[in-house]
C-alpha cells in the first residue's frame, strides 16, 4: 500500500506515542478497525416464530435494568 508522506508522518508519530515500530502500529490499528467493522455491520437473523419472542424478551429486560442518564 502506497500512502503519502504527510499520512505517513502521521503514522510513524503516533507508532513512537506508542512504542511501536510502524509495521506492529499499523497492523494492530488495522486489525481493530476490521474487527470494530465487523461486529458493527454484523447480521443476525432469529425466526420469527421462536427467536422473536425471545429476543423482545431481552430487549424489555434490558430496558427495564438500565437506569435513565
């Protein structure tokens, strides 16, 4: 992957805030964002006639336990 001097500049200042040489920096910050992606874009099917009723179930009781801000 090519990128410009200024994004590298970038990189390499926050891999050394870090301890980190550029190559561990980029690969772990490019890991947690695929990771983040994935769990955030993940689909999750139920059935309607058997997982529905459970998933409102949970939905209900967690809305009941978390107290207002």
């Amino acid at each position: 992957m090519r990128l410009r001097h200024a994004d590298l500049a970038i990189i390499d200042r926050a891999a050394r805030r870090r301890r980190q040489s550029q190559t561990p920096f980029i690969r772990e910050t490019v890991l947690q964002a695929a990771d983040e992606a994935r769990v955030t874009h993940a689909l999750i099917r139920i059935s309607p006639t058997t997982g529905f009723g459970a998933f409102r179930t949970a939905v209900a009781v967690l809305a009941v336990a978390q107290p207002a801000p």
